[in-house]
C-alpha cells in the first residue's frame, strides 16, 4: 500500500529538488575538478559506498521496519550521510554532497516524494521506500493542498 507521503512530488517540489541537485552536483564537481586522482577515487568511493549503505538500508526497511514512523525513519536514514559530510573530511564532504545532489536530481526527474537518500536504491529494487523528504515532503503536501483548493473552486 502506498503511504501518503510516498506520494508524486508536485511542481513546485520538483524544480526545488532538481535546483538543489544541481547546486550540490556543482559544488562537488567545483572542488573535484582538476583535483588529484586520489580525491577524486576517494570521493567516488564515498558516493558509491554510500549506494551500496542506502540500498541495503532500503532492504533492511522494506523487510522489517515498514511500520516505522516516516519521519523517525527519515531522520535516521539522513543522519549517516550527514556524519559523513560533518565528519569525513573533504572526500566524504564531496562523496556526500554528490551522493544527495544525484538522489535529488533524481528524485526531481522521477518526481518521487519520498526520502531523497533512498530514491537510487529504489530505483535499483524496483520499490519506493515510505519515509518523508525532510525538507522537500511539507513543500509538496502544501502544494497538494493549494492544488486541491483550485480545483475544489
């Protein structure tokens, strides 16, 4: 059963995501550039490991914890990347801002309103995960809400 919150990302919503998955994708891509090869691989690496982190995450909720709260689980599934970024020096800053900036562009795309971090896992298991984007879920019920208003009128 689809959850509210696992709902499409309405406009709005979606050039916000798609706007900062640029933003983090660029920032990244400015301190990589011409950078050395090592920062470059580890950065990648950072990127990549967390794929693999959130994919088996995504796998660990889907089997056992379908019923946690989406927002605890959305706090819980963002806190790792955020440790990364707070704590991994510049290649986990970087595989960090990388990693969210593709999951938002995306998000953005696919118009997926769900956790930002689980989209490339469920694009790889073939299902959406029903934690909230922190940020961006609020934006999108507000949005759904106003566009319920216009049509109602």
């Amino acid at each position: 059963m689809e959850h509210r919150h696992a709902n499409r990302a309405r406009p709005i919503g979606r050039v916000l995501r798609l706007l900062a998955g640029v933003a983090l994708v660029a920032e990244a891509g400015r301190h990589v550039i011409g950078a050395s090869s090592t920062l470059i691989m580890a950065t990648v690496g950072v990127a990549l490991g967390a794929l693999v982190f959130y994919t088996m995450a995504h796998l660990v909720i889907a089997r056992f914890f379908q019923q946690v709260n989406a927002w605890l689980g959305a706090a819980l599934a963002v806190a790792p990347v955020a440790g990364v970024f707070v704590l991994g020096g510049a290649p986990g800053r970087l595989g960090a801002l990388l990693f969210v900036g593709i999951s938002l562009l995306l998000t953005g795309a696919r118009a997926d309103g769900g956790c930002e971090v689980m989209t490339l896992p469920g694009m790889l298991l073939g299902k959406r995960t029903h934690l909230v984007c922190i940020a961006f879920s609020p934006i999108d019920w507000l949005e759904e809400k106003l566009a319920a208003r216009r049509s109602a009128a």
